[in-house]
C-alpha cells in the first residue's frame, strides 16, 4: 500500500517504523530535522513542507496514496489536511483529534466529511485505564474478536491460589474454560505446556471470555467485592484525566483530580461537577499526605512529564495503594517502569499507533492478508496475533493434535460466531474463524506461517 503520514512527532515516527517494514510510505513535517532523522531511521520517502499546500501533497503523490494519516499536533490542520487529501482523491483518511470539542462532530466527519477515521488517544488510553480498574488484579486487558475474547495480564502473588498449579490442573480447579498463553518469570519469557507449573512472582497472559475472566477474578479474590476501586485519585488534569473522570463517576467511583494550573482547574470543574478537583502540586509529597491521597483505592498518574510519572507512582505504591497505573509514552522508560515493579503501563502513543495499524490491517484483508489484529506486549518481545481462516488451506478441518506448530507459538483461541473456543487437541480450525495466536517470533502475515 502507499502511505502518506503527516506529522514526525513520536506517533508519526512510530508509525513510520512500523509501517515501512511492507508498504510504501511518505513522511511530510514542515521541521526538516524530524524529517531527516525519520528517513536515516526508516525506509522512507520524506519531504519537508507544509501539508495543508497542494504542491507538497502532490509532490507526496497524494492521487496514488491508499491511505493518508495526520498525527501533527494540531487537530484543525490535521482534519483540514485530510480534507484536502481526499479531495486530491487519496482513498482513506485518518486524523488524530484530541480536543473534546470534536467529540460531538466525530459522525459528522466520517460521514459527510470522508474522513474514514478519527483517533481521539486521550480518549483511548482513558478506556485503557478504566479497564484495568475494574479489575484491580489486572495489570493490561486486551481485546480480540469485536470484544469476545479478553487477553489479560496478572501477577501471582504469594499465597494465590494459582501458586504451585499445574497447568494442565487449572481449568478442572477453576471450574472455568481459560488458557494461560505466556508466562514472564524474572527475565524468561515462555510459552508454556501443561507440565508447566505458576510460582508466585510470575505475571501470567491469560485468554478466556469476558464473563470467563470476570468469574476468574471473583474466584482468585476471595475479597472481590472489597477490591473494587471505590476511590481514585488522579495527578494530573489533563485530557486524559477528563475522560477518565466521567468513566470512573459513570461506574460508581469517587473521583478526586489534583492538578497545579488554577485555569484548568477552573475548566475542570466547569465540566466535572461531580469530581473533587485540587488546585495543588501533585508532585509535592506534603500535599499527597494533606490530599489523602495514599487512602484511595487507585492512584493513576497523568502529569505531562513520564519521569514525574514513574516517581509518583512508586510513592503511592510505597505507601501502601493497591492499585497504581502510569502514563508513560517514551520506549526506554516503559521497559524501566517494568524493572521498577510497575505494573500497569499505559502509554497513549502505542495505544494510537496500534489503533491505526488495526485499521491498516483491515484494508489489507481486501488485498488477501489474514491478520485483523496484531498487540505486542512485554516490552515488544511477545506478539498476540488475529488471523481469519479465509481459504480452506491443508491446516482446515484438521485435529489440532496431528497439526505441528513452530516453536515459540501458541493458538490461544477460536471464535466461531458467537462461539468462543479455548483450543484443545480434537479441536479444528474451520472457514471464517477468528483465531488469535500467541507468538515470541515476530513478523507472521498468514495463519499458515505458524506451522511446520
């Protein structure tokens, strides 16, 4: 495909990166270094300009281009830029919009204005939050199959139930159709069989159905109920933290917001009538104590800065919160945050970068590709992949016993419909599955590459 991405901040890099490895992409940012660092990084065109000039969009051949992404930093040019594109006859049109306002007109745009899709990240990553809230236990839930099959992330901790189960033992103990996909256990990161045996400390990937995984943490938490975040507190008033705030007030909690800059606070509480809003340093340990802050059930940090972020959080999981969750948007940061005991990551870029290579992936099932939805996880070192059985290839309608996969691969589950199967031995792939696969080799384009 060829691809035109507008802005050369961390999405449009990360995108550059990614997408460069099997399309045909072009970069547009007016800054030139961003552009040159991008191209010596990438194999990619780029041209340094204005993308809202007709001759720098023809330059990009913007006729030719199958999609066109606006991730600047200014979601007017970005909406105004695809506009124009489309009018220049690119076929599909992504624009970041972070701004609230937009909120209201997001149908308009797609369907009077042809903008295929707009990504709102603050939004997003506020989903993201709310998910793990509601289950404490959770350090990442992932989706798959339109929302059928959850893919979480936990911790064993000392004493759980699950310390010391075999694996093979666990669905008969549980009384509960789940599969654990992957095990993290210190630095060794593996994909186990049914001898495989959890210990306390290892963080575990998990697949079941939703209902599944919300019996599968009532059954490992005695206290469930108890559990449930009741209060949180959030550092940080920005757009995140707004859209977090009215998800966190819409399921039963008491939200309270600390944030430095009186304007915003003014705004804040303009908007969040139902919200505690703290014109504080959220920064200043003093006012954490005066603020009750180490009382609350969640402490979610959403300050501008990661450092302040990573900070934050270790003081409030050092004295004493259960359930902490940071913003953290620079690579090498996220890998250090997991050294430093810091479970639940969420960072708005990959969350945007993902999102968009979702609907990449979509436009390329026209073209035959078979993969719907693609997260990695670990630190990058562990892929959860979702194929669909186009074709009736040699690997359809067989056991999956007699089928030999790849070393480092795992088939997770199977959607069928509205059926969701955790795959054993008798079990066979049929036409229209949904399939996702858990992998530690990168880089699978079709379902017959997992097979021997």
């Amino acid at each position: 495909m060829d691809i035109i991405i507008v802005g050369c901040g961390k999405v449009g890099s990360a995108l550059a990166e990614v997408l460069s490895d099997e399309h045909n992409v072009t970069v547009i940012d007016k800054n030139e270094n961003l552009i040159e660092s991008v191209i010596n990084d990438n194999d990619v065109m780029g041209i340094a300009g204005n993308c809202l000039q007709t001759d720098v969009l023809e330059e990009a051949n913007v006729e030719k281009a199958n999609l066109f992404i606006a991730v600047t930093a200014s979601d007017e040019v970005n909406i105004l830029s695809c506009l124009i594109a489309k009018k220049m006859k690119a076929r599909h049109c992504i624009a970041r919009v972070r701004s609230p306002e937009f909120d209201k007109q997001l149908v308009f745009m797609r369907e009077e204005l042809g903008i295929s899709m707009m990504v709102n990240p603050d939004y997003n990553a506020a989903n993201e939050i709310a998910k793990v809230l509601r289950y404490p236990e959770a350090i990442n839930i992932e989706s798959f199959a339109k929302g059928r099959v959850d893919l979480t992330e936990i911790r064993i901790t000392s004493g759980s139930i699950l310390d010391g189960v075999a694996l093979s033992q666990l669905s008969r103990r549980m009384r509960l159709d789940i599969l654990i996909c992957a095990v993290q256990r210190g630095d060794e990161l593996i994909i186990p069989n049914g001898t495989f045996v959890l210990r306390a400390g290892d963080k575990i990937h998990m697949t079941a159905s939703h209902s599944n995984m919300v019996k599968f943490f009532k059954s490992i938490s005695a206290a469930y109920r108890e559990k449930r975040v009741k209060k949180a507190v959030l550092i940080g008033g920005g757009r995140v933290a707004y859209h977090l705030a009215q998800q966190l007030i819409e399921m039963g909690c008491k939200v309270k917001i600390i944030e430095i800059d009186r304007d915003r606070c003014l705004e804040l509480s303009e908007r969040l009538n139902k919200v505690d809003i703290s014109c504080a340093d959220g920064t200043d340990h003093d006012i954490l104590e005066e603020e009750h802050v180490y009382d609350a059930d969640a402490v979610v940090t959403l300050t501008g800065i990661d450092e302040e972020n990573i900070l934050l959080s270790l003081l409030a999981k050092n004295n004493g919160v259960d359930k902490v969750v940071t913003k953290v948007n620079r690579p090498s940061l996220i890998q250090l945050s997991d050294t430093l005991s810091l479970d639940s990551i969420i960072s708005p870029k990959t969350i945007t970068v993902n999102q968009i290579l979702q609907y990449v992936r979509a436009k390329q099932n026209s073209l035959g590709n078979s993969v719907t939805t693609l997260y990695r996880l670990v630190n990058e070192r562990l892929e959860a992949i979702e194929f669909v059985v186009r074709d009736k290839k040699d690997y359809v309608d067989v056991p999956l016993k007699k089928l030999k996969l790849r070393s480092g691969i795992l088939i997770a589950s199977i959607v069928r419909g509205n059926e969701l199967i955790i795959p054993k031995g008798d079990d066979c792939l049929k036409l229209n599955d949904s399939v996702v696969v858990i992998s530690t080799t990168k880089g699978f384009h079709d379902l017959s590459n997992i097979f021997d």
